[in-house]
C-alpha cells in the first residue's frame, strides 16, 4: 500500500499558532506513526535559503544506514560543509549520533560498522551548510537535548535563537554547539518535560511557536520509537510513505 504525497502533506492555514493533524500513515498495528505539518506563515527571514538537506526514515527497513547515506549522496549536489546522522537503537535511551566534517564520504566511512544492523528503528540525517557556528563535528546535526534521547537535523535559520539560548541556558539547560538550531533541540525537550502526556508531534508543535525564521526539520526521540516528525516553514520538506515506512526528505532525488 503506497499512498501519494497529497495525501499526507497537509498544509494548516492559521494566523498566530498553527495546530498540526497527526498523520498516521501506517495501520496502528503496526505501530508507525509519522508526523508532518506545514507551519504557512510567511517566512519572516531576510537571508537567503542555506542549499543543504535533509532525509529522515522510521519503520521496518532493516537497512536504515544504507537509506539514509543513500539520501544524504543523492543531496550532495545541493551543496554543503559537513554531514551527520541520528540512529535510533532498540533497547538504547540515548541516540547514536554520528557526525563528520567534509564529505558525505567521511560520515559513511564512519558509520560503516552500523551497516545492516538490527534494531535500528528510526534515523534523521543531514547535510549542513553553515550560518551559524563554523563547521565542525559539534556544530554538525543532529543536535540533541541535554540527555541525548532527542535528535533534530534543520535546515534554515532561527533568526531569535540567541535570547532563546540565552533564556534556555538561564533555565539549566546546557549547549554544546555555536548553532542557531541547537534551541529547537533543547525547546522540545523542555515541553516533553513541562508536559508529560503531550507526544512528540505535539512538543515540536509547540516549541516551533516559539520560533522565528524558516525550516524544515526532523525530530526523533527514542521514547517515541515509531515517530518521525516533520516540519517545515520557508525552507522545503516532503513525506513519502510505503508500507514498510515513512521518509522526510528536503527533494525527491
Ligand atoms: N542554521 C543551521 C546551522 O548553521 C542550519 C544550516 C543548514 O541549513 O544547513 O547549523
């Protein structure tokens, strides 16, 4: 069963704070579910769009490195500084994060031990162009929170992150990158954490309220290993869906 891309990519229309519709894109048996909404605010950035990409998997692929440097090398031509990637692992409370500068050549050399591994559930990948922070291995995405169950790859720019920062970092939370993305990590941790019942699609909704400037990003947490959110506003994200799983990706190459 394979559905097309207008049925999941739901566009919200609203003025202030935008809702989102979980999409369940698989039967609930299953246990799949993916996340996708389209924040369309007029994107309040100047800057022009940083190039890079994004491809993000969950499901029931047993070779989900593979898929996920494959998208990463089919994203090569839109240009960028360095490359990473988030894996969720059965049984693991952290996230695997591997994260290199340079090629994507440098990242599958890295992750080759991981090739074909079982219990990989989810992963979020990215390609980085910098704008904020130089380009290196802790600046790369994914971008996690403090305790590294979260992991967040963006593309574009979060034009208020430094009173962000500054509020968050007053409130304990600790950075580890110059990045403007890093505050969208910390944020959806910090509604996880304020309320306990919301899901995960529901924690990125509201922490994007708090956000100015453009993205497309992905979110997984390995205490929601069936979810993948997506979400984007003046930078590009789609979804495909199989019946074996759920991709965002930046393009359809
Ligand atoms: N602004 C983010 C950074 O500098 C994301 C850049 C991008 O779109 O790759 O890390």
């Amino acid at each position: 069963r394979s559905r097309g891309l207008g049925d999941v990519y739901k566009r919200q229309h609203h003025h202030h704070i935008p809702s989102i519709t979980p999409v369940h894109l698989l039967p609930a048996d299953q246990n799949i579910t993916s996340s996708f909404f389209a924040l369309n605010f007029a994107a309040t950035t100047k800057n022009s769009m940083p190039p890079c990409g994004i491809i993000a998997y969950c499901g029931k692929e047993h070779n989900v490195v593979e898929t996920l440097i494959d998208g990463l090398e089919r994203l090569e031509y839109r240009g960028y500084d360095s490359a990473g990637m988030g894996l969720t692992r059965a049984g693991e409370a952290q996230m695997t994060r591997v994260r290199a500068v340079g090629k994507v050549a440098n990242l599958k050399g890295q992750t080759a031990g991981l090739v074909g591994e079982e219990g990989i559930l989810a992963g979020v990948a990215h390609t980085r162009w910098a704008t904020h922070g130089a380009p290196s291995v802790l600046n790369c995405h994914p971008h996690a929170n403090v305790d590294e169950s979260l992991c967040l790859v963006h593309n574009g720019i979060v034009e208020n992150y430094a009173s962000l920062r500054t509020q968050l970092q007053a409130r304990g939370f600790k950075f580890t990158s110059e990045t403007d993305t890093e505050v969208m990590a910390h944020l959806v941790d910090d509604m996880l954490r304020t309320y306990p019942d919301t899901d995960l699609a529901e924690a990125v909704r509201l922490a994007l309220t708090q956000i100015e400037g453009t993205f497309g990003l992905a979110v997984t947490h390995t205490k929601f290993p069936g979810t993948l959110v997506g979400a984007r506003r003046g930078s590009p994200l789609i979804v495909g869906v199989t019946e074996v799983g759920v991709v965002c990706k930046t393009d359809h190459t």
